[in-house]
C-alpha cells in the first residue's frame, strides 16, 4: 500500500512539473521530466520494466567500443573495488545508453537484472525516462539522479550517479555509472560517488589520449605542480606544426574559455595553433621537458593565467619501430604508411626462402621495384635479376626470348644460338612481369621448366638444367582468368606460393614522401613543392599510379625555374582533379556513410573501416569533407 501511495505521489508531482509548478527538484531534472513528456511521449503512469538488448546486438554495441573498454579496464576495477562493498553496481554504457560492460554483486544478480543494472540494459532517456546515463548523455554533464528523481516511478528506488567520457576528438563516446538499488534518502549521500566517478573518467580520457597519440607531442596541464605529473587536470595532442590534434574533455572546456566558445563545439578548437590559446609555439615545448623542475614548467594563457605544465616528446612510430625489421632494401620504398610497411615486413620474411611469389597491384604501382627489393634481400642476391615483361615482347617471339635457342633454330637465328632469359636468371631470381598476358602455349613449357628445373632452348636437342627463384607480377586477377579458361591453373599454384598486393597509390599517405624520393632521381638541384601543389598532388586519384606520377614530376621540373613547384607547373588534369568522381567516389561514399552511421565519430568510424584516426582525418582532408557536430541528445 506505502509503495502505491509513493507511486501515485510520484505521478502527481512529475504532471504538476510539466504543467509549470514549483519544484524543489533540480532543474536538470525538470527539464529532463518535460523532455520526457514533450520529445519522447512517455507517460509516468505507464511504468516499464529495464530493457535489455538482445545478445546480437550487445555484442555489436561491445565490438564498436571494445579499444575503450579495454582502455578503461584497469580504472573501472579500481573504482570497483572502492564501492563494492557499499552496494554500488559499476556500469559502462555507450552513446547510445547500451551498457557494455558491468561489474556488480553476482549474489544480487537476479535483482540488478531485473532493475536494469546489468550488461546489455539501455538506459537511453528515449527509452528509460529521466536517468543518470539518458540524463548524462543528454546533457554531456555529470549527474546524479537520485531514486524519486527518475521519470519512471519503476526505477524510483535507485540511485545513478553518471559521468561522461569524451573521445579525444570531443565527442561524447562512452558513460560511466555508479548505481545502487539502495541508498540514503538524501541526495546530498552521493556527492563523494560523484567525484569518485568525474574523477575516474578523467583518467580514462588522460589514457585514451596517451594511447591515441603516441607519435605527437602531448601536453599534460595543471594547477598544481605537485599532481601534474601523477594526476593533471588537462592533456592535448599536437602535431609537428604546433596544431591541437586531440583533447582530453577537461582541456576542451579550458580551450573553450580561452577563445570565448561553447565547449560544445570541439571542431572549432581540432586544427587551432597552440600559440592561438598559450603565449608558446611547437619550437618551445621542449623547454616543458622533466629536465626542469616542475615549478619552473609554467605556461601561461594569452589571457594571462598560469598553468604547470609537463610535454611529453613524440615516441617512435609504429611505422619506424617496423621498419627496423625490414629489410634496408624494402625500407626505401615507402615513408610513412601503415599498409606498405605490412608489405614490407610479409615481403622481406618471405625474401628470406625461395617460394615463387606473386605481386599483384594497379599498372604503375611499383611491381618491379617491388621485386628487386626482394632479390636483394634474398639469398640470391649475389646472383642476376632478370626482367621480362610477358607482355610487351610479341608472341612470336617470346618463346625465344624466354627460352633461347640453338645454333640455326630457324632462318634468321644467330649463328651461335641465344641463350633466353630463363637460362640468364640462373643462380638469381626471375621477374615474369605481367604474366597474365603469357600466351597459353608457353604456360605449358614454362610450368615444364618449374616442375624440372631444365629447359629446353628451341631447336636444342639437350636441356640445361637451371636454379632460379621466381616472381611473377600481375594487374589481373588470375583466378579469374584461371576459371575462363584463359590461364593454367597448374601454373598459377606453381607461382603462387604467396601474394603480396601492391596498394594503389591514392590508397597511399606518403604521396609527398615519394614526391621528394622522385625529385631526388630527377634532378640533382635542390626543388620543392609548394604547399598548394602538394594539396593538388595528394587529392589527385593517379590512376596511372607512381607511373604517372613520375612523368608529372618531369613535366612540372621542365616549368619550375625558381626550386618551388606551384600548381601552375602542374599538368591541367592535376589542377582539375580529371577521373576524380570515377575513381575515388566509393571511397568517398564508404566514408561518408561510416562517419555517419558513427555519428561522426572518428575513433569509432576508424575501428569500423579498420584503419588508424590518422587516416581517417587524412582521408577526410583529402576528400574535403567537413566534420559535422552534434549534441548528444538531439539526435
């Protein structure tokens, strides 16, 4: 009868609230209660018990936060462990109010089920009414929501004390909530799970950022020197030309202040110079180094106020700590791209032993270069690298260009015989270029000679035994030639011991890495590329490849007389973008729709397209397309 009577209260009060009352509630919670009635048409007399999302979709929700929470994991036991023994249950929710992790009493765990207070309970204000995690999402606020502060009258026993976790790009990416079935009736008994809770979500941003931005300067701030280097309030990332790549959320609101912004706007702090919000530019940061004492690390606002301050230089990419296991051959062939440096490391394990290897990629990618770099490594290194581009020779004569032949083969034939080029690789390595293009009469000798190790020169009578390891390149896909019939599939497994798949270069980031690595090649006076032409020469789609792109570089060095190529020494394709939609619009359109199905959130549109934020803002530059922010909460 009590619990009816405080049911039938509750549903008095929250209609009086929304009818314009008096309420001794705090306003967060009247606003949320109006928002309740008036955006998401629930009804107090409607009580509803907690939603749990099926097992398919928790294990979706779980994927898309899984760095996170593998992050967070070491702090959430600890502040687990702090409140356990007073009956708080700990929960980890997404954006979307879906908890993805969650540590509580498994002696309680039928009741916590049942309340909501378990994995995979969404607690969305859309769906749950006004509650610590839909409240928190909503605001982008820590709060406390406190057991007849809930909409729902259902949950009007608990208390949720919640706190936001920001992504360092500023958007809203995770909750925290430290929730109790029961507590004192006082609001003000949870204020110390209030701090506990903002302080531990401070930390989980501190680590997200360390983790994220690893190869950039971060700068950690505090008011007080004697916790700025165990527990600052403030972090950011910055890259090499002083500009704020990434923040922890406390250091966003702070931007904020400084520039006079709402805090709700992070994309108008990402990009901003360093020197825009400190009196320091990126050149002064190591003077910010532990080898001062941390009184004497001071950083002063443009606005005056001063801030302790502690930078941590950039540690070695994951690209350079690569690179020391490839080989000093394969290690010239790319700067600083993740996908390249996993082809150099699968190529030079593989370089190591004479499996025949196929290099598939684009027309103009690299493939020779590609194989080189792997005789070189090789074992064979000692021995000839011989080339032959299947088809450029007619097919006339590619027999005798393959296998050579004997003294008076045929009318014409030189006097003493040819020896071919299968027969000149011996003791090193063959480079079969463009092997899809091999006639299907010579696919038959040529599987002969790998199965036998001799060949047998035309119009010879004795074979010639040879040893020699095989490379062969492709632009085709050969099991579908394979399946039309067109090429042997005997052969294809005799030369496909492992692929190794060149990306194209507009799949690459160092464009202007290799930009430079030409012009070293070409000219031996020092020329540079002007900020301008280099924007032109990584948005352009190079559907010719490195190919192309070496001849665009001929063509610019015979315009540029001053060092500096600007775009007016560019080729008019290049100025204009030509075969740009065609080439690159499904990237585009991937991209777009991820971002968007993300929310625009960039950690979480990476982990899904399965590469780093680097190339996510990368590509995004490239693409000129703009981030768009929005509210939690206004979705």
């Amino acid at each position: 009868m009590a619990v009816t009577m405080r049911v039938s209260e509750h549903i008095k009060e929250v209609q009086s609230v929304i009818e314009g009352s008096q309420t001794s509630r705090d306003d967060v919670i009247a606003t949320s209660w109006t928002r309740c009635i008036d955006d998401y048409h629930l009804d107090p007399v409607v009580m509803q018990e907690a939603y749990i999302v099926p097992h398919t979709q928790l294990k979706e929700h779980r994927e898309r936060l899984d760095k996170l929470i593998r992050t967070a994991k070491y702090g959430l036991d600890a502040l687990y462990h702090q409140v356990a023994d007073h009956g708080y249950v700990l929960m980890l929710t997404d954006a979307e109010g879906v908890t993805v992790d969650y540590q509580g009493d498994a002696s309680l765990t039928w009741e916590l089920k049942k309340a909501g207070l378990y994995l995979g309970a969404e607690w969305s204000e859309a769906r749950a009414g006004t509650c610590g995690v839909g409240s928190c999402i909503y605001t982008g606020e820590a709060l406390t929501v406190h057991q007849s502060d809930h909409f729902d009258a259902t949950h009007s026993s608990l208390s949720c004390t919640a706190a936001p976790i920001y992504d360092v790009d500023g958007s809203l990416a995770a909750v925290l909530d430290i929730s109790a079935l029961q507590s004192p009736e006082p609001k003000a008994s949870q204020a110390l799970t209030l701090q506990l809770v903002t302080s531990c979500t401070r930390r989980i941003e501190m680590a997200s950022l360390m983790n994220t931005f690893r190869r950039d300067w971060i700068i950690r701030l505090s008011q007080s020197p004697a916790f700025l280097d165990v527990d600052p309030e403030c972090a950011m990332a910055v890259d090499a030309e002083g500009r704020i790549i990434g923040m922890t959320h406390s250091t966003q609101r702070l931007l904020s202040r400084i520039k006079g912004n709402n805090w709700r706007q992070p994309h108008a702090l990402l990009g901003c110079l360093l020197s825009d919000f400190f009196n320091l530019d990126i050149n002064e940061l190591p003077a910010l180094s532990r080898a001062l004492p941390t009184e004497e690390r001071l950083l002063a606002t443009i606005h005056g106020d001063l801030w302790f301050a502690h930078a941590i230089a950039p540690q070695p990419s994951s690209i350079q700590r690569r690179k020391k296991v490839v080989s000093g051959s394969l290690v010239s062939l790319y700067g600083d791209d993740a996908k390249m440096a996993d082809l150099a490391i699968k190529a030079t394990t593989l370089s190591m032993s004479d499996l025949p290897l196929l290099l598939n990629g684009e027309t103009g990618t690299g493939k020779e270069f590609l194989a080189k770099a792997i005789h070189e490594s090789s074992s064979r290194k000692s021995g000839p690298f011989i080339a032959i581009n299947c088809a450029a020779i007619p097919e006339s004569l590619i027999e005798s260009e393959l296998f050579g032949y004997a003294d008076g083969a045929f009318t014409g034939a030189r006097s003493k015989g040819k020896r071919g080029v299968i027969e000149q690789a011996n003791n090193g390595t063959l480079f079969l270029d463009e092997i899809g293009d091999m006639p299907l009469s010579l696919q038959a000798r040529l599987l002969r000679v790998l199965a036998e190790r001799e060949l047998l020169p035309v119009g010879a009578t004795k074979a010639i035994p040879v040893s020699f390891r095989v490379l062969a390149a492709t632009h085709k896909a050969l099991p579908d030639l394979v399946s039309n019939g067109s090429f042997r599939e005997d052969l294809f497994y005799r030369i496909n011991g492992a692929t190794l798949t060149i990306p194209a270069l507009r799949e690459r980031s160092d464009i202007l890495w290799l930009v430079g690595q030409i012009l070293t090649g070409l000219t031996d006076k020092p020329v540079h590329v002007s900020t301008l032409a280099g924007d032109l020469l990584e948005k352009y789609p190079w559907p010719g490849n490195i190919r192309e792109l070496e001849n665009t570089l001929r063509f610019a060095l015979a315009f540029c007389v001053e060092g500096e190529i600007q775009p007016e020494h560019l080729p008019e394709e290049i100025k204009t973008g030509l075969g740009r939609p065609q080439c690159v619009s499904s990237v585009t359109q991937e991209l777009l729709a991820t971002l968007e199905a993300y929310n625009w959130n960039i950690s979480e549109t990476a982990r899904a397209l399965g590469v780093d934020r680097s190339t996510i803002h990368r590509r995004m530059k490239k693409e000129r397309i703009e981030r768009h922010y929005q509210p939690q909460g206004k979705r």
